[in-house]
C-alpha cells in the first residue's frame, strides 16, 4: 500500500485503526515527520519502520513485515527515498516536492532501483501523470524499462501525483484505489490477484 498520508504523527492512529491498511508493506509520504521522531511513537503492531524525515510536508516512512530488510535511505531537502528489499523484490518509497532538482533526484533514484532486480517504485511525485506523462523524470524512469501501472487520479483535486512503477515483477500486479477520511490522497493497494 502507498498513501500521502499528509502528518503521519497526526494521522498514526487512524492508520493503526484502518482495517483496510493490511499488507506486507505500507510506503507513506509526506510524513511530516522531525529528524529526532522516535521510531517508537509510530510502531504499528508486526511491522518495522523505516524513517526518513526532513520536517513539515516532507519525509517517507515505510512499514515492512519480517519478510523485508532496509537497504538504504537518501535525505534531501527536496525529496526522501527509502529502498527496503526481501528475496523477491525491491520497494523504493519516494516523496518529490516541487523544486527538487530532477539530475539529482534521478541519479538518488537510479542508485536504488538500477539493480537487476524485480522492482516497485511508489511514491507521490507531485507530477500529474494524466496531464504530463513525458515529464523528465516519467520519461527517465519509463526509459529504463519500468511501466506505470496506476492510470486513474490519486488525488482529490483530479491529478495523478501518486504513482507506482513496476519493473521484472513474475506476476500480474493489480491496484485499488480508496480515499481514507483522513487524506486527500488516495491509498494504493498493490496486490497479486492470483495470491488472493
């Protein structure tokens, strides 16, 4: 699952609370979390936490079952990325704020997801997909063989910010899209039909 969640300190217990957030990893952007946040004061139960905060409407933080391991974190003052890996594939959780400088930002990328190996790649981009789906950083990312699989708005205001790309993955990746009350962002599920 993927979501903006838009102040995870604020919205933490109703993420805790929300039935539908059940997966092997939850990606959140724009955590909004201090650098000195406490792992603990976010815990959800039977997850680890990985942290990259940089303040007020910045930051990812990735929940992982034990199946997952962190790899890596990047801090930047205009976007966060946190890459976390299990035997079978990699998930690189991303958050662009406007103004980021795209060379930087794709060589940070390109360190955590050019490895031979299957790959998601979520996060909100604050590009719009559906007005511009060749935008420099789409363009780069779909170039080197990744496909975007969410096509539909992921925001309340109508634009595609939040998106996922999926590269080497065995099986079928499906999404579902719903707006939690306390997010004008949607919550992506990414999931394998054939699994369920």
């Amino acid at each position: 699952i993927t979501l903006n969640i838009r102040s995870l300190p604020k919205h933490h217990l109703a993420l805790k609370n929300n039935f539908q957030m059940k997966a092997k990893v939850i990606a959140l952007q724009e955590t909004w979390c201090r650098e000195e946040q406490t792992v603990e004061d976010l815990s959800l139960p039977d997850f680890n936490l990985h942290l990259v905060g940089h303040g007020r409407g910045k930051g990812v933080a990735t929940y992982f079952s034990k199946d997952f391991q962190i790899s890596k974190g990047i801090d930047k003052q205009y976007y966060q990325m946190s890459k976390i890996s299990s035997e079978d594939f990699d998930v690189v959780n991303i958050y662009c704020s406007r103004g980021a400088n795209k060379t930087e930002f794709l060589k940070d990328l390109g360190s955590l997801a050019s490895a031979p190996r299957p790959c998601f790649i979520v996060g909100d981009f604050n590009v719009n997909f559906l007005r511009d789906p060749k935008e420099q950083i789409v363009r780069k990312i779909l170039s080197c063989g990744f496909t975007q699989i969410v096509n539909c708005p992921t925001h309340k205001a109508g634009g595609l910010l939040d998106h996922v790309y999926i590269k080497r993955i065995s099986w079928e990746p499906q999404i579902m899209i719903n707006f939690p009350y306390y997010s004008d962002h949607g919550a992506i599920s990414i999931f394998n039909p054939c699994a369920e």
